[in-house]
C-alpha cells in the first residue's frame, strides 16, 4: 500500500517547523505533515539568535521568520556596561506559522490533535487515527529524563504598550543590575516598536519551579526604574529552557522510539549556556534536507549521528556551567557573567554560536577568577568522580 505520506512530523515546534520549510524549498517533492497538539503550528514563542550563530544562507532561507532584526545588542552589569556592534534577531511562532501555511497544502497541517504513539513508519493520533508513512520525526521537546543533568533558564516576559517611547536603539539581553534571587537574574528586553517592548524576568536556575505573579510584579517594577509606564499588556510567554552540566546523549536518544528520529530539545540540540534553540534547529533542518534518501534507517541514523556529534564537541561550555551553578556561590554567578562580557565581540559572538575556537579558552578563563582555584578545580573533579 501507498503510504498517506513520505514524512511525518510529531510535533510541530520550532525544529519540526524549520524542517518542513526547508524541504519544502529543496525537496518539494516530499509529501510531508506536520502535527501539532495545540491549536497552532509554533505554539506562542518568541525565538532569537546572534549574528554569528547562523551563516549567510541560513539568514537567507530563514528571512521571512524573522519579525525584527538589530545592529547590535547592550548588557548592563553593576560595574559596567557595554554595547556589542553584533547583529541580533527575533522570530516568533506567529510567522512560522505563516511560512508553513503557504509551503505544505492545509490537508499536510494537523492542529489541535495529539500523537499517542509513534513507530518508524506511522503516527497514531489521540482520535485514534493512524497514519502511515516512509518515516517519522519525534520533535515534540524534550521529556523528564535520568540521562543528562540540567540546569534550567525560566522566564516570563510580557509584551507591553508604554505610555511613552522607551528610547531604546536595541535589545537589551541582560540587564544585571536587579536584585539577584534564585540563582543568577536579569531582565531580557526586545524593542519592537516606539512604546511597545518585551520584558522578560529572567533566571538560571538550579530548579524548575516558576512563580509568575512574582515575576510580573518584578516587569512591573522594573519598567517603574525605566521611568516607563505600562498602558496596556499585549501577550505574556513563560518557558523553562534546559541548560546542560553533562549527561550521557547516547542513552537520553536512547529514551525515544526505537528506530525514530529525535530532533530539537529531543535530541539534545540547545545551546548548553543560554539555551538557546534556533540556531542547532536551522543546522538540523538543513542536514535533513541534504540527506540522500527519506526512509526511517537513513533519517534515524542521521539525526542521532548529527546530535552525538553536536553534543560531543560542546565539553567546554558544560565545564563552563558546571562552574556557574556547581562552584560558584549566590553573587558569584553573576560576577562570573559580567566578566565574560569583559571579552571582545568576536568571542563573545562565537561563545553564543557555540563554535568557540580552542585558543579562546584560555582567554575565558583568564584573569582574577571570581570562584577561589581550589573550589573550582575541587568541584570539577568531584564531579568528574560523581561525588556530590
């Protein structure tokens, strides 16, 4: 029999989404669904990534996603602050839905319906549905699991109108100057218009655990120290991103379908220092598209290689986190941060791509450290051992 479609995608988030878009202007051949549990393909997201992070044919290909673009980016720090001359953008869930709208027929679109069960060749939908196919995806973020030991970036942001223009030329990422709770704290906020910006209280955390009437009186009362008044709340988006200290990635793919294919947060592919996803995800939408052929073994075997291969190479930025949370003490984190911010451009730009050269870390970790040596290098090894 004729399978319903060549590829199925359980998921439709960032990863599955940029999947689609990218076969579709590779390999439009493909007869490819895409399945999304909640009411809308992308869910309500605001996704960003540097300059650096993608290369020019990316930005090319992922253009139209992109809601706003910057010259550059601030951080402010209670000691210092800076502009970086680095490019920054923002996309959101509302133009991915948008770009996959006009590149797979509406029959290919599945919303507001859940997958119960996945096999290399099928999707079985909460309405007892079953629907066959050459191969499968599994992008549907990632579960508990005992395999990697995380750590974790949570927020809630709000998207508000001001009375008055902000007077920000860009985004600022991190702003440090607030009172530290929680692990490390700062405020994230975008500018998208005159008055109308996206205020993010934001934290790296040990724990999970999110109290979002506490962090909306914490935008309320920073946009009070802008001297901003809030006319209006346009959206609000809470998350609880992972941030990697080790872990064993060939056992956490392990925990998916045998013989499916995981991609995004499901495989591992974030960045372990900012959790960011954007960029791993339009690297992996453009392995997929190359790939030779589009059955299940080929699929599967690509994208395991791929995330084994990605995880592998980011040791250093798990030993930098292992630092962050594992050594440092309460104001510790956040001295450890503004440091960093210390460094040039281009290697603060190749930290946040991920692609940091091996001569640039002995630059990070030079200088007066704020964690004492012996704590530090005591930690690692006690980790290294498993001791806790």
């Amino acid at each position: 029999m004729t399978p319903d479609f060549d590829l199925v995608l359980a998921g439709g988030g960032l990863a599955n989404g940029l999947i689609a878009l990218r076969l579709a202007q590779l390999r439009p051949e493909l007869r490819v669904a895409i399945i999304e549990a909640g009411p809308a393909i992308g869910g309500d997201h605001t996704w960003s990534s540097f300059g650096l992070d993608i290369n020019d044919e990316q930005r090319r290909w992922t253009q139209p996603l992109f809601a706003h673009r910057w010259d550059s980016y601030s951080v402010r720090f209670p000691k210092h602050s800076r502009t970086l001359n680095v490019g920054y953008g923002s996309s959101n869930s509302q133009r991915l839905a948008q770009e996959l709208a006009k590149a797979l027929p509406p029959a290919h679109i599945f919303t507001g319906v859940s997958v119960v069960a996945l096999s290399p060749t099928s999707v079985t939908l909460a309405d007892q549905r079953v629907i066959s196919c050459s191969a499968v995806i599994d992008g549907r973020g990632q579960s508990k699991t005992k395999a990697l030991d995380l750590r974790w970036q949570k927020f809630l942001g709000q998207e508000v109108e001001l009375a008055e223009p902000h007077g920000l030329t860009g985004p600022i990422i991190m702003d440090a100057t607030v009172p530290q709770q929680d692990g490390y704290r700062f405020i994230y906020t975008l500018p998208f218009g005159p008055r109308h910006v996206l205020i993010e209280d934001t934290y790296f955390s040990d724990g999970r655990d999110l109290a979002p009437e506490l962090l909306r009186r914490h935008i309320a009362d920073y946009a009070v120290s802008q001297g901003w008044q809030i006319t209006s709340v346009i959206r609000e988006e809470a998350g609880i991103l992972p941030l990697a200290i080790g872990g064993d990635i060939a056992a956490f793919l392990d925990e998916g379908v045998p013989g499916v294919a995981r991609v995004g947060l499901a495989a591992g592919l974030f960045n372990p220092v900012t959790g960011y996803s954007f960029p791993d995800a339009v690297r992996m939408a453009d392995m997929v598209a190359a790939l030779p052929a589009f059955d299940a073994a080929t699929i599967h075997h690509a994208c395991r290689d791929h995330a084994i291969r990605v995880w592998n190479s980011r040791g250093m930025y798990r030993i930098l986190n292992r630092m962050l949370f594992l050594a440092a003490h309460d104001e510790e984190r956040r001295t450890i941060m503004e440091r960093f911010y210390e460094h040039p451009d281009e290697l603060v730009g190749r930290l946040y791509a991920a692609e940091n050269r091996w001569n640039d870390w002995p630059k990070v970790f030079s200088g007066r450290p704020p964690i004492p040596p012996l704590r530090a290098l005591s930690t690692l090894v006690k980790y290294e051992l498993g001791i806790k």
